[in-house]
C-alpha cells in the first residue's frame, strides 16, 4: 500500500453503496451478519458506520457512542493493509479500537502479528444451524421443541404468507403491537432494534431482504426477515412474535427453516448479546458451529504496530 490511510478517507455508508457492497461480497463473501449492507443501512442509526475503498480493499468502521472501531480489511491477503487500518484503529479508535469477525481473518491476523492479543466478544458470536435440523427437527435433541410445536399445531388456527409492499402497514401495526408488549420505549436496544426493522421493512426489496409472516387467526402473530449471506447461508436478521398463541416462535423458527432449506445447507440466526435467555434458546437449537468475533484494547496494542 502506497500511501497512509486516514479517517478522512471514509465516508458513511448510504443505501446508493449497493452495488458498491454487492460486488465486492460477490468475491469475498461474508459469514458475518454485522458485516452485510442490509444489517449496516439498518442499524446505521445506532452505529454509523462507514466505508473507504482502498485498492483492491473495503475497510469499514462503525462508531457506537462515540467509540469508533475499524474492522479487517476486506479483500485479497496483504499485511501492508491491515498494519495501516491497525495503525489508523489506535489513531482514531475507541479502548478497543479494532474486531474481527471471522476465524480465518483471526488466524491470518495472529500469523502476521504473533503478539497481538485478540480477545472473543462472545455476545456477538453468531450461531450457524444446519437448515435441515431447524427444519426437520430430528431426534431426542429437538424431542421437546417437536412436542412445543405440535401443540401450536393444535391449538392454533395459523397460515403463513410472504411479507411485501401489499402487507408493509399492516407488518409495521404488528412491530408497534409488539414494541407495546415488550415495552420499547423504556429499553434503548429495543428502541434501536425497532428502528432497523422499520428501516428494513421501508427498504424491503433494495436491501435484498425477504419476510415470511405467520398469522394467528387473522392477525399477525410472528414475522422473520431474511436474506442470502452468502452463497451457503441464509441469515435471519429479525424474528419476533406476539404471545397470541403458545408456540409462536418455534412455529415462525419452523415455518421460515422449511421456506429455506432447499436453497441454503445453513441458516445464521444471529447472536444472542449475552441475554442469558436469549443465549438459552439458541443453543436450545443446537448450532453446527458458531462465527467468531474478536477485538483488540488499545493499551495492548500500542508498541505492536
């Protein structure tokens, strides 16, 4: 790399990156959610993230309270890149300047710099389940979730039907119904969340997202939004359910695993952000494997770069 990165060399990103993102996930794709556009249009009220194109690279960043982080590069492998984003990451960045957000990216990273200290930040680990197993539910392990799900099965009259411009308003009454349930305005991450799926919903067909609802009666009951990661996975951005009916979230689980499976061998559902129930009830499903994420301090870094 020539020259000297600078944070003056990003700029925020915005829904016209599309293509920009689209093309370069077309030859790197990626196995994190928080690294794809639709999670950083969405969320880019609460993190504000940013991207510059260097060379052959895509370095994006994020600033969540006034803490900015820098992300690996990505792009082909060149050390002379990642020392520049490190050396910008301690310039510009927060106490934990810089994260990666895959396992091979940390094994490059450590062969390159044996010293650094990466530490997980395991609330942001991503659980990846077999589609087959979220949808077929087999064996002892899902014997209790079958038995959870017969009885919705039983107990409630449900269909299912795919989200679009046709049922939008009627989606956003239930996310406001929901958000009332849950209490919102009382939770900053709920708050922040409902402001991504109405983004999300707002910009349904030009962030390449999909929706599957299930509705109890007449009524939307749960909701899932979704979209292609990369060409093995699937990644379910958003799923949420009213307490219409018991079972609900394993139904709309169920329904939206069935919908995917023969296209996607794996479906990202996300991580659990340290919630101790919501940490249960992913790994109530049995994960195939987990996505890594792993940041750096800036008191341990300095003297490395």
């Amino acid at each position: 790399m020539a020259r000297t990165l600078s944070a003056d060399d990003f700029s925020p990103v915005t829904l016209d990156d599309r293509d920009l993102f689209a093309s370069w996930y077309r030859a790197f794709p990626q196995v994190h959610s928080d690294n794809s556009f639709a999670n950083m249009v969405a969320w880019n009220h609460y993190a504000h993230y940013r991207k510059a194109v260097v060379g052959d690279h895509l370095v994006l960043s994020s600033t969540v309270n006034g803490e900015t982080r820098y992300r690996f590069p990505i792009g082909p492998r060149d050390p002379a890149i990642v020392r520049e984003v490190l050396r910008l990451s301690l310039k510009s960045g927060g106490g934990t300047p810089f994260v990666v957000f895959n396992g091979d990216d940390r094994n490059y990273l450590l062969e390159i710099y044996p010293g650094i200290l990466l530490h997980p930040y395991r609330g942001f680990f991503e659980y990846v389940y077999k589609s087959s197993d979220l949808a077929d539910l087999p064996g002892k392990p899902y014997l209790k979730i079958r038995h959870q799900l017969n009885r919705f099965h039983r107990n409630c009259s449900y269909s299912t039907e795919a989200m679009g411009p046709g049922n939008s308003e009627e989606v956003r009454q239930f996310l406001e119904r929901w958000c009332d349930w849950r209490d919102c305005e009382t939770d900053p991450v709920l708050a922040n969340e409902r402001e991504a799926i109405l983004t999300s919903i707002a910009h349904q067909e030009a962030l390449g997202l999909s929706g599957l609802l299930v509705r109890v009666d007449t009524r939307i009951g749960a909701m899932a939004i979704f979209q292609e990661l990369n060409p093995t996975t699937a990644v379910v951005h958003f799923e949420k359910g009213l307490p219409d009916c018991e079972g609900i979230y394993r139904a709309i689980n169920h329904e939206t695993a069935l919908l995917l499976k023969d296209r996607y061998p794996f479906i990202n559902r996300e991580s659990d952000l340290g919630v101790p129930g919501l940490r249960e009830a992913k790994e109530r499903y049995h994960p195939d494997h987990m996505v890594g994420v792993y940041y750096t301090r800036r008191s341990e870094m300095e003297g490395l770069i």
